[in-house]
C-alpha cells in the first residue's frame, strides 16, 4: 500500500474512532458500566496507540483483547467493526453487528446505530438488498438518523437511483444545513443524461439546467447542455461552453472537442485559437491548452508554430504521453522523418496508451481517465489531473 493510500485509510478509520467515541460520549448519562471501566485497561490504550501510528492489525489485535475483557463495552465493538471493515475484513464486522443487535440491553439509539453500521458492512460487502434492509430498519427506530441516511444516498447512488439519491440527499442537507448544492447539482446531471437515453430532450434539458442553478460548477452539465444545442445552434453551445470555462477554468481541456466544433459550425474557427493561448497565458503549464492550439495550427496547415508551442509543453510537463505524440505527428507533418522513425510513430498511434492520468483528491485513487465520481470513495467531483512536474533544478 502506498504511504498516501495508508494516510487515507488511517484518517477514515481515525474518523471512524472519533465518530464511535463521540457517540459514546453523548450517550453520557450513568453508562458508567460500559464508559470507563475498558478505558483503564492497558489494551485500550495500546490500540489507540497502534490506531495513531497507523498500525491497523495492532489496533484490531488490542481492541479484541479489551472486547474480550469488556463484552458489555458496545463503543469498543463498534470501534472493532469499523476497523475490520475498513482493512477489508467485512464479514467480522459483519459478525460483530449481528452479535450486537442480537443484544437484549441496547438503547434505541444503539440498536439504530449498529444497524446503520450492518447496512454500511453490507453495502462494502456488495450485498446490496441487506445493506438497504439494514437502513431501513435504522430509519424505523430513528428516523433522523444520519449515518443510515448517508448510507441510504450511497446506496441508491451505487444502484444509478438517481432520483431517490437526489431526494435523501436534500434531507440530509435539510437536516444538517449544509450545502450540497454541488452533489445535488451532479445528480441533477444524471437524472438529466437518464432522460436524454430514455429520448426525452426537453426533461434532460430542463435537468442540466436545474444542476446549474444549483451550482455553476457542475461542468457535465453544461457538456451535456452544449452537446444538446451543437447542431441546433452552435452559438449558443459555445456560449455554455464559455461559461463553463469561466466557471471552472482548471477543467476547460474537457469542453476543447465540443467548442472547437462548435466555433468551426458557427463559421468562428478562429475563437479556438485564441481561447488557447488565453488559457496558456493564464497558466503555462497548461499543456492541455498548448496541445489543443497545436492540433488547430497542425489542422490548418502551421506545422512549424504547432511544434514551437508543443516544445515549451514538453518542457513544463515532460510525463505527458499525449503531447509527446503530437510532437511525432507535427514532425510527421513537416515531413521531417525517415521509415523506421514512421514506423514507430504508427506503433506508437496503434498502441493502446491513450491514457489520461487523474486521481481522486480524497482516497488518492488513480483513473486512466476523467471521471465525475470516484469509483473508490465514491465522491463527486474529486479527481483532478494527475500532475508531475520538472525534475528539481529545472526551471
Ligand atoms: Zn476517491
């Protein structure tokens, strides 16, 4: 496991920790049976201590022995399952919810939260009509309950029930006043794109735009906007493709294919272009910009000013297959190689390393692609563009 990746896990199992003793802790009242008799046992702390360095079997080992000690402790048992669950060993913390909603002496609130945590167990397991069942039983004993909620929203997200999802997820919002006006806005989005495959224009359409009254920042709304005007009126997608732009400029590379179609069908080929070098101007590391005017000048036939711009992107982000390939083509289109260095250039088109590295900002994991939810922690809008750049030393 990497270091970051263990960083991750060792944060969403402190979470973990600090959720179930928080828990404990505003159960208050005369708990004292269950509170603070495992507290003083030495296992307690060495687990903690375990925990805190990131050693998760250790912690799982010491935490056992003080459930051994102390089964009537539940918060130690709920600690346990989530540690168990999160090194991947669901089928214990799966035993120890069970065990622990078979229980004749749990409160309600205890009862709700152990089966919120079964659901959870449930749900990383694959097991998809337990985990919902285990919710919903939640819901029925504490229907405020936020852990199961949060379940819930996951859960219909996992199984594409986009409306159900946008629903518990304005519940949530209601209940903790928070604003998720951005996952609100992409769910909009999937509702919007689950009408457009169902034939149904005006309903998508009318879902993008609600996700963008939500929230500007909902860029696959305003693709799928612009993707519905293209043909209709070209105009107008590159004006929602703009706006996009303004909106979220670290993501514009995403809207380059549509808007360049879009310029080029309302007779403006130019705007591309001096979009790009905007773009380059305001970052110039942006290889993605440098790229995009290069395929314009190479397509009209400025081999020479392409290779230039293509250089410099080189130079900035030296780890970027994709532009050391336009570099091959541009020379390709100079004339400027020999068989065996056209052969290679063909190997290399052929070759399936079309890949665009991203990686999630919360869990770190990588994707070949840009993707809108991660498919590990199961956020939206968290991976950004996988940069590395010069060597130390270098300008
Ligand atoms: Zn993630």
């Amino acid at each position: 496991m990497s270091d970051t990746a263990l960083v991750a896990v060792l944060v969403a199992a402190a979470a973990g920790i600090l959720a179930g003793l928080a828990w404990a802790a505003s159960r208050g009242r005369d708990d004292d049976r269950r509170l603070s008799s495992f507290r003083s046992s030495p296992h307690y702390s060495e687990g903690l201590h375990a925990l805190a360095t990131g050693q998760l079997e250790l912690a799982i080992h010491e935490l056992d022995k003080v459930r051994r000690e102390h089964p009537d402790a539940v918060e130690v048992q709920q600690v346990l399952s989530h540690l168990y669950r999160e090194v991947g060993k669901t089928e214990r913390a799966i035993e120890i919810h069970r065990a622990l909603i078979a229980r004749h002496d749990l409160t309600r609130a205890e009862r709700a939260y152990a089966l919120a945590s079964l659901g959870t167990d449930f749900r990383k397991a694959g097991i998809l009509d337990r985990a919902a069942e285990a919710y919903r039983e939640a819901l029925v004993l504490e229907p405020k309950n936020l852990h199961a909620l949060a379940g819930q929203q996951k859960l219909h997200e996992d199984q594409r029930q986009w409306r159900e999802a946008f629903e518990v997820q304005t519940r949530i919002a209601r209940m903790r006043k928070s604003d998720d006006a951005l996952v609100l806005g992409f769910l909009q989005t999937e509702l919007g794109r689950e009408a457009l495959a169902a034939g149904r224009r005006d309903l998508a359409e009318e879902s993008f735009r609600t996700a963008l009254s939500l929230d500007r920042r909902v860029f696959p709304a305003h693709l799928a906007l612009a993707d519905l005007w293209l043909e209709r009126d070209p105009r107008r997608a590159a004006q929602v493709l703009e706006d996009a732009i303004a909106a979220v400029p670290e993501r514009a590379y995403l809207a380059f294919s549509t808007l360049q179609r879009a310029y080029a069908a309302a007779g403006e080929p130019s705007r591309f272009a001096a979009l790009c070098e905007r773009l380059v101007s305001q970052d110039p590391r942006d290889w993605r910009a440098r790229l995009g005017l290069a395929r314009h000048l190479r397509a009209e036939d400025r081999p020479g000013e392409a290779l230039g711009l293509l250089l410099r992107a080189v130079e900035a982000n030296p780890h970027v297959l994709l532009v050391h390939l336009e570099v091959w083509r541009t020379l390709r289109a100079m004339s400027s190689l020999g068989p065996e260095e056209l052969k290679y250039v063909a190997t290399v088109e052929d070759s399936a390393l079309y890949v665009d590295p991203h990686i999630c900002t919360v869990c770190r994991y990588r994707a070949d692609d840009m993707l809108w939810r991660c498919p590990h922690c199961h956020e939206w809008n968290t991976l950004v563009e996988e940069r590395v750049g010069p060597a130390a030393g270098t300008r």
